[in-house]
C-alpha cells in the first residue's frame, strides 16, 4: 500500500529515526520509520514540530501504522 500527502510533525524525529506524523488537515496518525535514501532521513529528521511536509510513503513490512518515507517535500503552510 502506497499513499502520498500532507502531513504535520508532531514528534521529532527521535534517537531511532523515528518520526510521529497527522494527516494534514485531517488527524490520522502515522509512524515514519525507514527512508529509501539518507536524503530524505536527513530532510525529515531537521523539521520541527509543527512542519507540514508532503510525503510518498509506502508501508514498512507487516507493521500496523509504520511507513517507509520514499520523497519528502517541505510544504509552506498560510
């Protein structure tokens, strides 16, 4: 399952390389725990909490919510 969006950090990323995300605007909660490349941990690991960022995601294994961030875009938010 592959899915594309918006979404807001709410936790940083953490000692694991894990970041906690909401849909944005809507409130699905969802668990960013691999990359496809460095570059795009690094993107996502240097947002604060708050930042919207859209994403391709596809899912991490058999896992419940945890995702594998595939592209990372910093989005400007009004």
């Amino acid at each position: 399952m592959d899915r594309t969006g918006k979404y807001t950090v709410v936790d940083a990323c953490n000692d694991h390389g894990a970041i906690t995300l909401r849909e944005y605007p809507r409130n699905g909660t969802l668990y960013v725990v691999e990359y496809d490349d460095p570059d795009v941990e690094a993107e996502l690991s240097a947002l604060d909490v708050g930042s919207v960022v859209e994403l391709d995601l596809r899912r991490a294994g058999r896992r419940g919510n945890a995702w594998c961030a595939e592209s990372a875009r910093s989005v400007e938010t009004a």
